[in-house]
C-alpha cells in the first residue's frame, strides 16, 4: 500500500483546531467570553460541506483546545441567509431584549435578503437575541436595523466604545466593493448613525470583508494606547487569494486616521509587503477578535482557508478547520507599530512528554537529517538556526526527508518560506500546490520559529511572533518525518525542541 491510499478524508480531521462535525464552516462569527465559555461562532451551512444555506453554526470551549459542537444558534430561513456579525454582552439592557436582572447577549449579523422578502439583493444588519447564555437565539422582528440599500454592505463588528467621546456602541463594517470601513454609533444597537468611513487604503486587490477595530497598549504600557483596525481582503492577499491586513492609528470616537497606510485609493501590487498583513500564508482569513476575553487580551481566530479554492479541499464529511486561537499584541519595532502574535492555550494538558525530542547545537552543510525519533502528526516545533553559508535551511514536516512540507529561511533574500507543493494531496486545485513567502529579518543573528503541525495545517510563528505563516497541508497518515536541512552550504540549529500532542 502506497502512503498515499493511507489517507483517508477523517485523516485529516485536526486534533488542536475546532472543525465542524459533518458540515461546512467558513468565518468565525460572534467570538465571545461569556460566563466562563469562549462561544465560537461561525457561518455554516448545517445541510452540504460546500457554501450555501448561511446560518449561525455554534461551539464552545473552556480552553480554547477543545471544542464542543452545539445545535445551529441562527439560522437562514426563506427571507434572509445569516451572513458574518458580532455578539455584544448588553450589559446594561441597552437594547431591551433583556431585563435588568437577565441582560441580553445581542448578535448584529448580515441579512443578505433572498428574493421575496422585500428587500431582494440588499446586505443590512439586523439583531438577534440571547438570554440563556448564547445557546438559543430570537430573531428581532425589527430587523433589519441599518439599511443602506446595498448589496455589498456586511460584516458588522460592534464593540462598547468608552472614551474622550463619551460612551457607546460602536459598529465597523465593509461597504465591500468600495474598499471602505464605515463606522456607526448606537445607544441602543437598534438606532445607528453614520460617524466616518475609512478607505480606500494599502491592499485593494480584492473585496474588503470582516473588519474589527480594538484598542491596544504599546509595549504593554497602559499609558500608551493605539488603536487596530483589521481588514480582511478577497483576493488580493501576499501569497494569492484571501488574506487579513491592519492598519495602527487612533480612534477619537468617530473617525479612525491610520499611521500605517502606504497607499491611498488603489492598489500599488508592487508594494504588498509594506503592508501590514495579520498573517503572510494562504490560510488566515476573516480573522476577527473576541468580546470580553478575560484580562482585557485580545484573543482572534481565523478561518483556516482561502476561497481560491476553498469548496475543493479533500475533507469530509466537514470541511475547513479554525485557526488555533492566538493573542495578538502590539509592539514597537524599529519606530514602526506591529502586531505580535502567540497561540493561546495550555499545551501542556495535550502534550505526551514521553514523547518529547530534542536535538542540541547542530551544523548541517548541503544535507538533509532527518530526526529520528521526532516523527508525529500533531506537533510544535521550537527551533532556533543561525544562518552560514546556505542559501536555504530550514525542515522538511510531515513527510519522509525527501517529500514533506518545507518551512525554511532564505537568508539572503530576507523570507519565510513555506513550500507545500509536495506537502501530500494537492492536486483538487491547480493554485494549492504553492511556495510561498514573508518578509523575515534576523534577531540577535538568528531565527527563531515556533511552528504548530496538525493533521492539515502548519501555522509558524517567527521570531517570536513578529511574522506569521498558516497554511493548510494533507500529508498521508504516514507521513509524520521530520528532517532538517540546508542547501548551497552551511546552517546550525542551535537548538531545536519537539513536544508531541494526542
Ligand atoms: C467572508 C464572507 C463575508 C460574508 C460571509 C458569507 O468570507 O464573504 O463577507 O459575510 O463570508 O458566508
């Protein structure tokens, strides 16, 4: 038997990222912390593993590792699908969904209207309601709530605004085709007023989709607060097809002015790596943060996939896992403000230490090793390298040595490479088979990368986090080597760790 006849689709199944039961998913949707449970979420189609029949689908966890899969929470009916929005705790009942003593979690989600309810064609926002925690919802018989008569406005994403401005809700959303975030105002999350919009700005190679807006300290000094806006955009990302960009600025509680933009109106493609990009792999898209997440941290999850070709990745009886959950914080590089990004979770409670590798000071010239004893399907990989004379070094996961995904560093061209076009099953679409790349400097001489490996999909986090790469593979159940190499010369590893998970 060939590797390859050991795959079976549920091979594929992830162990450490949420996927549906036997469905399609694609955005999260509604990411909140909400009475101890971190609710994920996400559009659905509950009847085929491929897009259609948009609804609410819904999971919970405690531990942002282990998810457990809930009835459909909104779903599509004869007038309207259930397009992608936030959940807001109402606190203080602003909406009166709810009562003092029993305030509302408020869902405000995109009704793209169907024929035949009145309002054919149009994008608006409309409001569901929650007063049993997030596990059933009423649809508000008012909706939609905000209307502009378009076809292309969604992705509401609506946060408690309390600053020099006053108090209040505030909503981002796309007009999508225009490339502009527009911001709204509400007491009330029923009445809303327009405050400002933003763009055209930096990539406008695709539609422009599910924005969020946040608030973060710089270095972590609370005295220095800058605000984040994400944008997610299709197509038009770095490598190809779907992608998230952001933009740091301030927000005076009605107009967002960025300190990142390169490029106003449209899209200078020569100039995509000056951008700010939320992640430089194919599959990290409509990445959106949590409501509430304890301790003020700003936690996104990202829909692991890219519409290039989405619909044709060979999984099933589900199709497209989330991203692991990561915090994403804000630091001052070289005078510039970047993102900074770490998985979230207690590893630990899913690591086999019995298993545990580790390989000391190693230098390899114009070679491939592979590990003994480091093999696995579920892994993260810590490793440090300092470049010599090679052109490339880097491993070769989930594979044998020879075939495999490569994650490597090209020194002198200054990039992060994953190459996939021998990392398994490739061929249900020509634009999968890919060697992609980021922009990656030396820190202290080196680079450092921590890399999580699943069942499909391999998400690196370089240098600690300043640069990251997801990307979806769907290696053979057999294929579980892992090797390190360099070509055209020299690399050592300075130290490289392996943690085994069930
Ligand atoms: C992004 C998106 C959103 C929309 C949803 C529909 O992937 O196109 O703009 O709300 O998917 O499923």
């Amino acid at each position: 038997m060939t590797a390859a006849t050991a795959t079976t689709a549920e091979t594929f199944r992830p162990a450490l990222h949420y996927a549906a039961r036997n469905t399609w998913l694609n955005d999260p949707n509604g990411l909140i912390f909400h009475e101890g449970v971190y609710h994920l979420y996400y559009q659905n189609n509950p009847l085929d593993k491929v897009w259609g029949n948009m609804s609410w689908g819904h999971a919970t966890s405690t531990d942002l590792l282990t998810w457990t899969e809930h009835p459909v929470a909104i779903s599509c009916d004869e007038n309207e699908d259930i397009f992608s929005g936030s959940i807001v705790y109402d606190r203080s009942n602003t909406s009166g969904f709810g009562t003092e003593a029993v305030p509302p979690l408020v869902a405000i989600y995109t009704s793209a209207f169907k024929p035949g309810s009145g309002h054919e064609g149009v994008q608006a926002q409309s409001l569901a309601y929650s007063l049993d925690g997030g596990y059933t919802w009423t649809k508000h018989t008012g909706s939609p709530v905000l209307d502009r008569h378009s076809a292309e406005f969604r992705d509401p994403k609506v946060i408690k605004y309390d600053g020099g401005a006053g108090t209040y809700w505030v909503m981002v959303a796309v007009e999508a085709k225009d490339f502009q975030v527009v911001l709204y105002k509400s007491d009330d999350l029923k009445n809303w007023e327009l405050l400002s919009t933003f763009g055209p700005a930096n990539a406008t190679g695709g539609v422009w989709e599910c924005p969020d807006l946040f608030q973060l300290p710089v270095d972590g000094d609370p005295e220095d607060l800058k605000w984040v806006l994400t944008v997610n955009l299709n197509p038009g990302g770095p490598n190809s097809g779907s992608a998230g960009q952001y933009f740091v600025g301030d927000f005076d509680g009605t107009t967002f002015t960025s300190a990142t933009t390169v490029t106003e109106g449209q899209q200078d493609p020569s100039r995509l790596a000056e951008y700010q990009w939320l992640d430089w792999g194919r599959d990290y898209y409509a990445a959106v943060s949590f409501s509430d997440a304890p301790d003020n941290r700003r936690l996104m999850i990202a829909w692991m996939n890219n519409w290039e070709y989405a619909q044709r990745i060979p999984t099933s009886p589900w199709r497209s896992p989330m991203s692991l959950a990561r915090e994403v914080t804000l630091a001052a590089v070289d005078g510039n403000l970047r993102l900074v990004q770490q998985p979230v979770g207690d590893w630990s409670t899913r690591a086999d230490s019995s298993r545990d590798f580790s390989l000391s000071r190693t230098t390899i010239s114009d070679a491939v090793q592979l590990l003994d004893g480091a093999a696995g399907a579920v892994q993260r990989i810590e490793v440090t390298f300092t470049p010599g004379t090679a052109g490339e070094f880097g491993l070769i996961l989930r594979g044998d040595g020879v075939v495999g995904t490569r994650v490597a560093v090209r020194p002198e061209e200054g990039f992060l490479v994953i190459d996939r076009r021998q990392s398994g099953q490739t061929d249900f679409h020509e634009s999968f088979p890919s060697i992609d790349t980021a922009p990656v400097s030396t820190k202290n001489g080196s680079y450092q990368l921590t890399i999580f490996v699943d069942h499909c999909s391999v998400e690196v986090f370089a240098q600690g986090g300043h640069v990251t790469m997801t990307e979806l593979i769907f290696p053979a159940e057999t294929s579980t080597g892992l090797a390190v190499y360099a070509t055209g010369g020299s690399a050592t590893i300075n130290r490289l760790q392996v943690t085994q998970f069930a």
